[in-house]
C-alpha cells in the first residue's frame, strides 16, 4: 500500500529525498556518515522513526568500512560517528535511542571478532527497521478503536510511510481505517514553515486515493470550532515520563483547540519515542532552525535591521493533560500522566527485553 | 511615523502596491473601476478600512467622468459601478459601508447641478478618509489603556498604517505605546497564505524601527503557553450586532489560545467594521480563495486528482465571548455581546449624524 521511504538492499541505504517532493520522487543513496547527517539535517529524511532507522544503518555502514582495525580503534571511531549522528537534530528521542541500541553490541567487551560485531550492528539495524514497521501495524490497529465510520481527521505535519518503516503512526491509523472499510477524509494542516503536511501528507494521501483536503495551519481551529473535525491525530518526536508530547510545532496549538472544542485527539507514537529519563516537557530541547526557512518565499531583499529577529523553534510540547489519548504499539494510554505512561510503557518494555 | 497606504493630491488616487513588498516599495495610480477592482482583488490594497476608503475615491473618480450625463445615467452608471465595487471582495464591511454614504449622496433627488453633486462625493471621501485617520488615533488612544509597561503583543495579519487611512487599528495601538514611551515589543505571526504579517507588519515594524520577531502562525500558541505574551491585539473585517468578530484566517485559533491561557485579548477596528444588521458572526459571508494561495511554494507540479481539494477561506469568526474587549475610536467594549456593543456603538453613531 506505501511506498517505503527507506530501503536497506545488498548492504545498500536508500531514501526518498523528501525534500524534493512533491514536484519530484527519488531515492538517493547514503554511503556514509556525512551523506546521513546532511540528509538528517536537511530534512531529506525526516520522521522520529525514520531518522532512527537511517542512523541505525549508517552506524552499520561506518563499522563496515573499520573491519581489518583493533577493536579499540573501531569502538573508538564509532563512539565518534555516535556523537555526530545524535548531534544532527536534537528533539526526536529516536535518534539517540537507536543508536544506544547499536552502542550496546558494539561496545561490549568480546571475544569475537570485529567482522562479528559489524555483522550484529547489520542484524541490529534491520531489526529496529523491522520492529518500527510492526508496532506501525500494531498502531494502526489499536488506534482503529479511536477512529468512528465515517470520520474526518485532522492532522498536523508528515506521520506517514515517509516518517516512519512502515506505513506510519497517526497517517497509519488512517490507512488501517481505510484498509478495513471506514469511509474516512482528512484535512491536513499546511504544517509552515517546511510544509511537511502540504508537500508530504497531501502527497501520501494522494498516493494512497484517501480523500484529503489542504488547508493553511491557521484553518485548522476554526473548522474544529464548526463542527467539521471528528478526530485529531499526530505524531511525536519525544514524549516525556509524564505524556507530555513534543512534536512538530503547531502541535499544541492542535490538541488545545480540540481540548477547547472537545474533540478527541491523540498523539500516535511508538514505544521508541518515550523518553522517560525526562520528567516532564519542560526538559525537552527544542531545535530552533534558520529564519530563512520561513522568511525565504517573502522576498526579503534586504538584511534585517538589529530590531528585526525571526523566532523558527521547529516542535512545540503539547501537555499530556490536553490529549484525548497517547495511541502506542503497546496500547492506548489515555489521559496520559505519569501513572498511565507506567502502566502501559513499562510492561511492554519489560517484556521486550 | 508612517507611511500612507493612500494618497489622493491633485485628483488623483494612488496606493502602495502592497502585493510587492517588502521586496519593491511602489505607489501606483488607480485611474477607474477597473483599476481598483483588480487592486482590492489582488489584495494590492488591503485591510477593511483602507478598501472602504479606496471604493469612495473611485466612486468619485468615476462619477467625475459622468459630469455632462443626464441624471438618470449619472445615477444608473454609479449604481452599478457600486455593485461591482461592492463584489470585489464580500467579507470586509467597510467596502459596502463607504459606498452606500457615497450613495446617499448621489442617489438624493436633487436640483443640484451633477456637477456640484460630484464634489460632494469627492468630499464626502476625503471625508471618509480623514474619518478614518482620526478613529485610528483615537483607537490608538483608547488602546493604551490595555498596554502595560513593558509589553509583548502578539499580532496577526497586517493592521498598521498599510491597512488603514491612519496609522493602523491594532498596530495603531503599538505605534501609540511607543510615541507615550512604553517598551513595547512584538511578536508578529506569518499570517499564511499571503503572509500579510510577515510582509507588511514585519516590514512597517521595521520602518517604525519597533523591535519586532516574525514566527510562523504556529508558534503563537507555544509562545501564549510559555508565558512570553502579555497582550493579544488584532484587526477585525465585520463585527456582528453580539460583538462576534470576522477576521483574517487564524484570529479565531489566536482569540482561543489566549483565552485558554488567560491572556488579555482584543479585536481592534472603527466602529464602520460593526455590522449592526447581522445577528451573529454565523451570518457573516467568508471569502474563499484560490488552492494556488496555498500550493504555489510546494511545487505541485501535477494537476491535483479528484480526492484532493483544498479549502482556503480568508477570514474566521471568533465569538464575542473570546475577547477581553474590543477596542474601537468610541471607547472598548468589555466582554463583547449585544448589550455592550449596543451601550459603545450606537450612541457614538447617533451622535455622529
């Protein structure tokens, strides 16, 4: 049903780059750290799943090119990539979360072989490819429960196959309502100033025939106040121990005009994305980005005077309290708070190990 | 301080072509109804009080080239002329407002020459113009009792002196802070689809040299959530009889963030933007416009497929009872509803005649 927008083929990393479309779809091949940490920052891939995955392989590639050094070198050198891959973008838990996982095979003390290790980092990486695309599965059916026939969704940003390794966390729920028959729409929201939602989410929808409507991030509050929005679904990029939500910007502004109009609204996120080293959003650190990324399209043919500044924060942190729901690949938690968090991440998490 | 956005010297009526800043700053005459009909469509000049004042210029233009006719056609063409005006654009009032005064001019049974009649429309719009300058610095006045010292506003869309026949509604209330000395500093969102905050607002903050940041429409909330706004100040297009407010695309979503956070904020407009005839903000028409607003910075380099549609109203209405107040040139209406606006408006429009 979707298109992958990462490919790991004969020790081969591709991905869509995301940044050319929607006027042109291509795979680009990564072949290094360098080509990994551009693409990450210049949102070729991006995605709290995604960028995972793509870490997790590149980590691979990187300790394939150190077969044939001492063991010291190659821990040394990865630890290293390690650093500058976590540093690419800040806020997605992902990122680092991934590349703990491959830490924990690499930097163990062993007797095998370095050829061994990197094998393992391989086996590692298309696992953490292949377990995101189940609990996508898994997300999209457990957040079936959520979704009435019909529905009108509203979403915020790109959470689709593009996001994720599989058909993605918030736009996977709408694909498991499609696939099991709900006549469902969706409004997307712009998503200013990248337009992850009018380049990414229009086009998925497009792709996959779901019947989507474009509309300015500013037109989002005023159709939930007309009674026009049924169910408000997005991704996240990290969610504290609490259910506090950090996500694409824009995002809180989403769940507290549903919570005003009372409409039900969930992040949708898998397991990887809670961060519950963090007490609460307060502590998630928010990336700012380049002014030009929202003063480009303006015709800005001057420098900005020194009373001038642009203030571009690329995610905001939606409080638990104001969602309907956190919907996760081990279940719904509802009400997110430090209590539910528990109950629902921490057996899964046990029981994975 | 501020730039006109309309000069009429010498029988002629030019504007800022506001379609090309910030990159070109450029008047540009408007000879006929043609002319200003394009320029009120393609938002060449903006702003409710600024369109109502650029209708009854060019209602007297018109009528000038009329003097000879009889005045049965003097009459006849000028109500026509009125109807395509008043089309050009459906939301803001102050369009059919400034040309039904012009009407009662030339619509009365009259011995005068038309001659005589076409100079009373000329100066019934310099009057409408100066009105207009003098209700922006009253608004001005009575908004400085809402500003504390120092003070963080949030603004949406472009209400300044680009908007007006003075130096703005909302952003008249800035300008007026700063002349009394306050520090006041502001937080100025994008305004999608055509970025009438970032390219005008941002662009006379610039010229007022006010220290201003531009942030996408977004991160207003966020910053509304965190505590960094004191004041949320914005314009109004139509403002029903119980004080619902029409405006620009994202003031509802504005309105109801800074209610949730127990933010102070205000509608700012003259009491010609109150549409006394209409109950409630339900009954108010909204501008649709173009996909291309929209879709043109996204490279959709495809026809859109039938699923795909996108909706791309100008204006949204906020509910009296979001707002601290509206703030107009005959003193704020607290807790806008029937009673309020009726107790502020109407013996202020008595007194008037």
């Amino acid at each position: 049903m979707y298109t992958p927008a990462i490919k790991f083929e004969e020790d081969t990393l591709q991905i869509i780059d995301q940044s050319l479309l929607p006027g042109k779809f291509k795979y680009i091949s990564l072949s290094n750290l360098d080509d990994s940490i551009t693409a990450i920052k210049e949102l070729k891939v991006r995605g709290a799943p995604a960028i995972g995955i793509v870490a997790a392989y590149t980590m691979y590639l990187q300790a394939k090119q150190l077969i044939g050094k001492s063991s010291d070198i190659f821990i040394r050198e990865l630890n290293i990539f390690s650093a500058l891959l976590s540093e690419a973008r800040p806020t997605a838990v992902n990122l680092a979360w991934a590349i703990k996982r491959i830490k924990l095979i690499y930097q163990k003390k062993s007797i095998e072989s370095i050829s061994n290790i990197v094998n393992q980092i391989k086996q590692e990486a298309i696992k953490i490819h292949e377990e995101d695309r189940i609990a996508c599965e898994k997300m999209g059916e457990n957040g079936l429960t959520v979704v009435p026939d019909p529905c009108t969704v509203l979403t915020h940003c790109n959470t689709g196959s593009l996001a994720t390794g599989g058909w993605g966390t918030a736009l996977g729920i709408i694909y498991a309502a499609k696939e099991s028959g709900r006549e469902v729409k969706v409004f997307v929201d712009e998503t200013r100033p990248l337009g992850q939602g009018a380049r990414l989410t229009f086009w998925e929808l497009i792709q996959n025939n779901i019947p989507c409507t474009l509309i300015t991030d500013s037109t989002a509050g005023s159709l939930m106040k007309s009674g026009k929005i049924d169910l408000v679904l997005f991704g996240a990029d990290r969610i504290a121990e609490n259910g506090d939500v950090a996500n694409k910007i824009g995002s809180y502004s989403v769940a507290a005009l549903a919570y005003l109009n009372k409409i039900p609204c969930y992040a949708v996120a898998p397991t990887s994305t809670f961060d519950l080293s963090i007490k609460t959003g307060k502590n998630i650190p928010i990336e700012k980005r380049s002014p030009q990324e929202i003063l480009h399209i303006y015709g800005y043919n001057f420098n900005l005077p020194e009373v001038a500044t642009v203030y571009n924060p690329a995610f905001d942190v939606t409080p638990g309290n104001y969602l309907t729901g956190i919907i996760t690949e081990a279940g719904i938690i509802n009400r997110p708070s430090k209590k539910t968090v528990a109950e629902i991440v921490i057996p899964f998490l046990k029981e994975k190990k």
